[in-house]
C-alpha cells in the first residue's frame, strides 16, 4: 500500500474511462478546494496513467484496479460517489494538513 504526505503532493490526477463527465466535475471541484494549497488537478483516461508519473491519482471505484495496475507504486484514493463522498472530503482535509495519505 503506497503512502505520501500532503505536503509533497503537487498534482493529483482524476482518472476517467473516457475524459468526460463526472471525472471532469470532480476534478474541477477538487482543483477549487485545493487553490490555497498550490496543488494542480488533472484528469486523464486511466488507459493513459502510465504514460508519466503520478503523485497521486483519485478514481471511481470500478475503475480502481486498473488504476492500481497503470501506476503501481503511486499512490490510488478510490471512491464511490462523484457528490460527496467521504473519502474526498478527507483527502481534501488531509491534504490541507499536510497529512499522511495511504492508498487504497
């Protein structure tokens, strides 16, 4: 199970099935709430995560094992809901602390 701190997260990329959707929204609302911390918010087809690293990479449940496979070793936050879902809201929480973030 991969972890990094907070503080040394710069980028985190939303992994999507296609690039369009609920990827782009969650990606968009994460970049709003990171502002004041400087980190960046991308988001990617997750048959494309592979092609560079990753500090961290946030994605929908069903796509998490491919996930896992295309970056292994970064670290994969998973969740289940695109609107307010738990684990987002405390990756957000955790990366404005700075605190450990460990990998599904």
């Amino acid at each position: 199970m991969a972890t990094i701190s907070g503080a040394d997260v710069k980028h985190i990329v939303v992994a999507c099935e296609a690039g369009m959707g609920s990827s782009v929204m969650v990606a968009r609302m994460l970049a709003k709430q990171l502002k004041h911390t400087g980190i960046t918010v991308s988001h990617t087809p997750v048959n494309q995560l592979a092609d560079e690293p990753h500090d961290l990479v946030l994605c929908h449940r069903g796509l998490g094992s491919r996930a896992m496979q295309a970056v292994p070793g970064s670290v994969v936050i998973v969740f289940d809901m695109f609107l307010g879902d738990f684990k987002i809201a405390q990756l957000v929480s955790d990366l404005s602390e700075g605190a450990e973030i460990v990998g599904d």
